[in-house]
C-alpha cells in the first residue's frame, strides 16, 4: 500500500504491507473566508477574559510569542491581525515578535518572510529565541517537580505577552521561549509558559543569577546527562537512558500487542508528570 504522508513541505511516500495497515484519515473542513475578520473578531470578543484592546495600554511593550517553522501555523494571517488591533495603543517600535524554538536552531530570515509574511518582518522586531544563550534569558525559580526555569528576557520584561497556538503540529506540543534544566539530555521538560504575574518573580531589570537565588540550582553544562541529584524530580531515581525506549518501541511496532491502540501519546520519562 503506497500512501503519501503529510510530512514536511512536500509529503512523503512511504509503502506499507497492505494487511498490516490501517488508514485513518482527518475530515477535513473548510477554512472561513474572512481570516482577518474571525481573527479580528475572536481579539475583540474572545471566549474567555477581556478584549485585548482591554489588556494594553499606551506606553507598553508587547511580546507575541508564535510557534517556529516547525509546527503549521498560520503566523502570517495571526499576527498582522494583533498588530492591526493594537495599533492605536502601543508604539511598533515597542512591540516584538518571539520565535518560540524552544532548543531548535532559529529561523533563517527567508524562513521568517514565508512564516510571518514581509510586511511584518520589515516593521516589526523579530527575533529567535535562543535558550542556549544565557545573557538573553532571566532565572524565574524552581517549579514544577523540583525543574528550574529561565525565561526569555524580552518576554519577562514585556508589559503584555500574548501566546497564539493554533494548528499544532503532529508533536501535539507549541514551542517554548524558556529554558528547563538540561532539557536534551535529561528528559526534563516543563511547558513554562509566562503570565501577566511574570514579572513579580523577577521583574525587569533584576535578572539573578541562579548562584545567588536562594531556591536556584546550579546550571549544567549543555548536553551534559544529569547525575546525582538532577535526578532528584524524576521519580524512578535516575535519568533517562536510551535504552529506555526500547520496550516501547517495540509495544508500539508489535500489531499483537498494540493493534487497538491509536491516537496516544506514551510517556517514557521516568514518572514525571509535565504540567
């Protein structure tokens, strides 16, 4: 059976045996015909919470953090319909655009054109997280199970962050603008996401670093495989190995064992729970 996956930009054919396989496809529906105007509808009337004209006021800073290249968003019809609603309120210049890559590489500026569209690129600040890069992030406390959390800098000290998540990809997950501990080599992940309280953690301009705050542990180097007590929030005692996977691997490969098993994500992270 030869069936084109929805993989990438173009697809990807893959053939499978034809008694061993099973497609389920999406219904899908057609999208409105007015973008701009549901989008500039659902910031004026949204399900939950105040309009966002009610949420900022002149003289703010304003983050808008959008999922990277790789989760299907659509960023270019998304944002421009922010800009429009704010426009009157708050300043362009202080108004800047995050590129959530959680530890992906950033986007290139071609990427970013076809992502955001060009008049957005050429009037707004845009820039790629980068949670490698230690002076762009401030230290907000351990949360969670025992995980310190950094955060983006422009986000912290922004006076209103808005988050759009629409159409996540297959990973079911949007991207991050924060650092957890060791996030590629221990499994530890925390979705932390920023709130209008942000700032009463650690505010703007009182960055501290993790050695002189009184709850902070001490930051690994990258890529380092935690030991000892970075272990210490994981509840089977130790962290993950590659090993690991490979019962899992195999439940999910075996038709015996997983046939009637669909649609599920199976956790192999040692217990800890991800908010």
């Amino acid at each position: 059976m030869k069936i084109r996956l929805a993989y990438g930009e173009t697809g990807l054919d893959v053939d499978l045996p034809d008694d061993q396989t099973t497609v389920v496809e999406p219904v899908h529906v057609a999208g409105t015909k007015d973008p701009r105007g549901v989008l500039r509808s659902a910031l004026q009337s949204p399900v939950a919470g105040p309009p966002l004209r009610q949420i900022v006021r002149p003289g703010q800073s304003v983050a808008i953090s959008v999922c990277d290249g790789t989760r299907a968003q659509p960023r270019h019809l998304m944002v421009p319909a922010v800009l429009e609603e704010i426009a009157d309120v708050v300043d362009i210049a202080d108004v800047v655009v995050l590129v959530a890559t959680d530890t992906h590489r950033g986007n290139t500026e071609a990427e970013l054109r076809a992502m955001l569209g060009d008049a957005v690129v050429d009037r707004v600040r845009v820039v790629n997280h980068d949670a490698r890069d230690d002076e762009s992030l401030v230290w907000m406390g351990v949360h969670g199970n025992g995980v310190p959390v950094w955060l983006n800098r422009h986000w912290v000290e922004a006076g209103v962050h808005r988050q759009r998540h629409v159409g996540r990809g297959a990973h079911r997950g949007s991207r991050r603008v924060g650092r957890v501990r060791d996030v590629e080599g221990g499994g530890q992940h925390l979705h932390a996401r920023a709130r209008q309280g942000a700032r009463s953690r650690g505010g703007p301009g009182q960055r501290r670093s993790p050695g002189h705050h009184p709850h902070a542990v001490p930051r690994p180097a990258h890529r380092r495989r935690p030991d000892g007590d970075d272990a210490r929030g994981i509840p089977m005692g130790r962290p993950g190995r590659p090993e690991d996977c490979v019962g899992a691997v195999l439940f999910l490969a075996s038709p015996a064992m997983s046939g009637y098993v669909t649609g599920q994500v199976l956790e192999v992270n040692g217990g800890q729970l991800t908010p």
